[in-house]
C-alpha cells in the first residue's frame, strides 16, 4: 500500500515499518518454492499456520521483490521478514485472547467508519483507499481485517489505560531538550576552558584546595567577570591561557566525553561546573553555536504532548504484553 495511505492509528505502527527496517533489501520468494503446511507457531491453544505466515507476508514480498540482490542477501532477508511478522501476529493472538476475556470487539460500522478516517486524513475516497490497498498485495478482505486488528488494539489498550497517562510540564521539557540535543549534535560551536591542574598523586588536603579554587573562580564567573580575563589569570593550561581559554571553533567530539556532554547541554555563553578531565578541573564556556532550527517550546508544546504520550501508550503496551506472555504458553517453531 502507498505510505500515503496506510491508516493512522496512535497506538500502532503497521507492518511496512518491517520493510524499512530490513533496509530495503530483497525478499522475493523462489519461483519453484514448495509451500509445506506446518505449524509456525502455538499461542495457549491457537496455532499459527505457515499458511497464515505467507499471506501476511504477501505485500511486503510484493513491495520488495523489484529490487535486485544475491541469494544470500534474499535468504537472510526472508528469514528477518518473517521472523518479525510472526513475532507481531503472536502479540495479535495474544491481544485477541484479552479481547475476548474481557468481552472487547470490534463491528463491521466501527471498520466502515475507520475506512473513512483513513480516506479523509489523505484527501481521497474509500474507494481509492482500497485499490491502493488491492496494489500492494491485500485483498479488500485482508485490508479490513488489518484495519479490524488496529482498531481491537486501541480499543484494548484504552480500555486498560484511561486516565492512567499523564504528560507531565516536565515529560514535555524533557522531549523538547532532548530534541535540542540531536540538533546541537550536528552543530560546530566556539568554547573555552579554565584548567585548575590537579594532579591525583596530590595529597588529599592538597587536592581539595585545588577544588576550593576552581569553585572560587566558578563563583567569580557567576559574579559577572569577564571569562577571559579571569582564565589569564587562574587557568594553569598554558597553550590557552594568554588567549583567554579559547578553544575555537570545535565540532561534537572533538572534546573529552565529558567535557562533549556538558557542551551539548550548555546554551550560549553558559559555564559549567567544574568538571574533572585527566589531572585537572575544567570549566567550561560556550562562547557561541548556530542558530536553533527547531520552533520554540511554547509553539510545539501540544505537538510535543501528544509524542510523549505515545511514547508512553508505547511503553504500557510493551510491558502489557510481555506480562501476557508471561502468562500464557508461547512456543515459536519458525
């Protein structure tokens, strides 16, 4: 099916994310293979069918097998695709069993409407939905029952989690400086350092009294002088000491792992806390950095909610359904 397309449910990822993750590699079956019934799987009491394995397997054959690739390229790529999917259609079994337990199901108007969603979410008709479904390798039937499972699925986990999420100021913070992170990561910055030396064959008194002085000019910093005067004047790194602790222009790496950590947390012109590296304490200034790309905080805070949440939507499924495994016999005969 055209990504453009594939219905758009908040707590699932559809089974093209499969081909993606196999990197694009071939999968297409042997012209001359001969296809043996045999149990693949067994769920409590439920078997999961060879058969059943190659039917869900279809469109993604059909997607992949334009590309060109050696056999053992092929092989290997089979046996991860099928791996995968079947590893998906024992957590569906094991989804379907909690369903019926607690009595959970899904109506052919409840599939109708999501059809619907579906085409109005890409400007296109129920119609079109399903050829584009019919052109990847589904039947409508097969189409509908994929969309059946999603709906089962949300329902479930709505059903096991309403009013259990929260997102938090601090969960939506916390995604946005992760963000701001990956973006410092791919960005070239101007920094510089004051090295207070203190060897660690120092006495322990001796050594403390080194920390008390990188403290002090910490404090000295926080009190609003200039940094570069004061790394003249304290800084024992004599490579940098006349030029004011300036390193130049640095790209992420290039630092001790430390000292690279600190640096992507530092906006510009902050100073960090001294920071052991080798025999010294180092403080450490972010002279300069590029300009962020990213929208402020305030203007993808409801974006932001709703990325948290699925995280965690994730997370509880997760967890949900290693606790079903736990509880019910599960044996792979792939």
């Amino acid at each position: 099916m055209s990504s453009m397309l594939r219905p758009r449910f908040f707590c699932r990822v559809t089974f093209v994310a499969l081909v993606a993750a196999l990197g694009g590699s071939t999968v297409a079956p042997s012209a001359h293979a001969t296809i043996v019934e045999r149990v693949v799987a067994v769920v409590g009491e439920q078997a999961i069918l060879l058969s059943e394995l190659r039917e869900r397997a279809k469109p993604f054959l059909l997607r992949m097998e334009q590309q060109s690739a050696d056999d053992a390229s092929r092989a290997a790529a089979t046996s991860q695709l099928y791996g995968q999917l079947l590893d998906h259609m024992i957590d569906e079994e094991l989804e379907q069993k909690a369903a019926n337990r607690a009595n959970v199901s899904i109506t052919a108007h409840e599939i109708e409407d999501a059809l619907s969603r579906v085409a109005a979410q890409n400007g296109v008709s129920v119609a079109r939905v399903v050829e584009e479904a019919t052109k990847s390798g589904l039947t409508e039937a097969s189409y509908r029952q994929e969309l059946r499972r999603q709906l089962l699925e949300a329902k479930l986990m709505n059903l096991r989690i309403q009013g259990r999420l929260h997102v938090s100021d601090d969960d939506v913070h916390m995604a946005y400086s992760k963000l701001v992170i990956d973006e410092r990561r791919q960005q070239p910055f101007q920094a510089a350092w004051i090295r207070i030396a203190a060897p660690r064959t120092l006495p322990p008194p001796v050594l403390r009294s080194r920390r008390e002085q990188a403290d002090r000019v910490l404090e000295r910093l926080r009190q609003g002088e200039d940094f570069a005067k004061v790394a003249r004047e304290t800084s024992s790194d004599g490579t940098t000491r006349e030029s004011g602790g300036a390193l130049g222009e640095l790209k992420p790496g290039q630092l001790p792992a430390a000292l690279d950590a600190m640096a992507l947390e530092l906006d510009k012109g902050g100073v960090s806390e001294p920071i052991r590296d080798g025999d010294d304490f180092v403080i450490l200034k972010v002279v300069s950095r590029g300009e962020s790309q990213l929208p402020a905080l305030t203007e993808s805070r409801d974006e932001l909610s709703q990325r948290v949440y699925m995280e965690k939507m994730n997370q509880a499924r997760k967890r949900w359904l290693e606790g079903l495994r736990r509880q019910t016999h599960v044996e792979i005969r792939l």
